[in-house]
C-alpha cells in the first residue's frame, strides 16, 4: 500500500512524504467512489502519522498540523452519518490515547476534535 509505504517501507526508512499518502487517499476516492471506506483510509494516514511518531520521536508542526486536519476531515464525516461514527468509534479513539505524550498540541487537538463529536453528548 502506497500510503504505508511513506511511513513504514519494507526497506530503510519512510520519506513521510504526506503530499505522497493524501495523494493515495485521492486516488482510492476516485478509483472505488466509495466514500465509507475513503473516510476509513482517512483515519488510517492518522493513525499511521502517529504511530511513525511513537516510533522515530517528534516531527514538526507542519506533520501535526497535516494530521489534524485529516483526522478533523474524518470527525466531520462521522458528524453527518451516525453508523459511520459508530463503525469508526473505537479507532477515533484508539489514535487519541496513542498520541498521549505527543508534542505540539497534537495529543490535545485529537482529544478535542474526539470529544467534539455530537453522538457523544448524548
């Protein structure tokens, strides 16, 4: 898969070339149409951007920023489409108690996006 491979080749070291892994996402998009599971590789470029994090140390803001916007995409999503949220719950928050310990304010900036979600104030 292209987009792991920019974080975790078989070989050496991933590039973490983030233009590379959205660029993946876009593709998938266009070849499938099939938004459920484009929002679930939406998730995975996260979860993989914080587990390279968790193991090579801290990146930089632009990194961070780069996840948060992708994981807030994939909030959003869940927003409009409550069996989304549900099938998509305990991966939302799996990635938030992974980034404990992260720089940058991106531990707390999942943690709000995560609890921002309307199903849970109900």
């Amino acid at each position: 898969m292209r987009m792991l491979d920019e974080f975790f080749p078989a070989k050496g070291f991933g590039k973490m070339r983030l233009t590379k892994a959205k660029s993946a996402i876009t593709n998938f998009k266009k070849l499938t149409n099939d938004h459920l599971k484009t929002v679930a590789l939406m998730l995975f470029y996260v979860e993989v951007g914080t587990e390279f994090t968790n193991t090579y140390g801290d990146i930089d803001e632009r990194f961070y920023n780069s996840m948060l916007s992708m994981y807030n995409k994939v909030i959003m999503e869940c927003e409009k489409d409550e069996k989304l949220f549900h099938d998509l719950k305990n991966r939302l928050y799996d990635v938030v108690i992974k980034s404990d310990g992260i720089g940058w304010g991106y531990h707390d900036g999942l943690e709000d996006l995560y609890y921002s979600i309307s199903f849970l104030q109900e």
